[in-house]
C-alpha cells in the first residue's frame, strides 16, 4: 500500500473516529468518512495490548497486505480500521474475509 494511500496523523485519525460511523465484528471494526482528498486513504490502528512491537507491526503488513487485494482506492471513503484482541488468534485468511464482508456492508 503506498504512502499516499495512508492516513498518518493522529488528527486525522481522531476526525474519522468522532464521526462515529462504524461497523464492527470480533476481530476488527472500520470507521468510514466521506473522502476528502480525490483518493481513499486508510489508517490502521493497533492496541498495545495485542503483543510487543514486532507482534504489532505484523499485524500491521498483514492488514496492509489485505487492503491491498481488497481495495480499489477509488471509493468514496476514508477508512480506519481498528485492529481486536482476537485478530491474532485467527487466520490470515479469515481475518480478509471478515474484512472484505465490513468492506460490503460500507458500500451498500
């Protein structure tokens, strides 16, 4: 995912997340916006409570790889996605498919 598809600043993140429009499941919830740049971006958030840092930035390119295969970057969204506790319990390929099934329910 290149750089300029990513949202960095806690600002920003604070924004999305005030905005309070969300969908949840047990592994993940995304919080969405109406974009304001002329491409989507996405934020990615990890609890320190899910491991040390090197646990963490796993997720963190496991997630990053998801978003990837799944995204277009063309959508009218801003997206965080916040990472759970049970994230690391399960696979890699059922943790996309729960967020490629968030990923539906924000288009419709």
């Amino acid at each position: 995912m290149k750089k300029k598809y990513r949202i960095r600043k806690s600002q920003e993140f604070s924004e999305i997340i005030k905005n309070k429009h969300f969908y949840s499941s047990p592994v993940m919830t995304i919080y969405v916006r109406e974009k304001k740049e002329d491409v989507c971006r996405i934020g990615i958030s990890v609890k320190k409570k899910i491991g040390n840092a090197v646990v963490r930035n796993k997720v963190k390119r496991q997630v990053r790889m998801m978003v990837q295969e799944l995204y277009t970057f063309d959508e009218n969204f801003d997206t965080i996605i916040l990472i759970r506790d049970k994230f690391i319990e399960e696979s890699y390929e059922s943790n996309k498919k729960v967020l490629e099934m968030l990923l539906k329910k924000v288009k419709i």
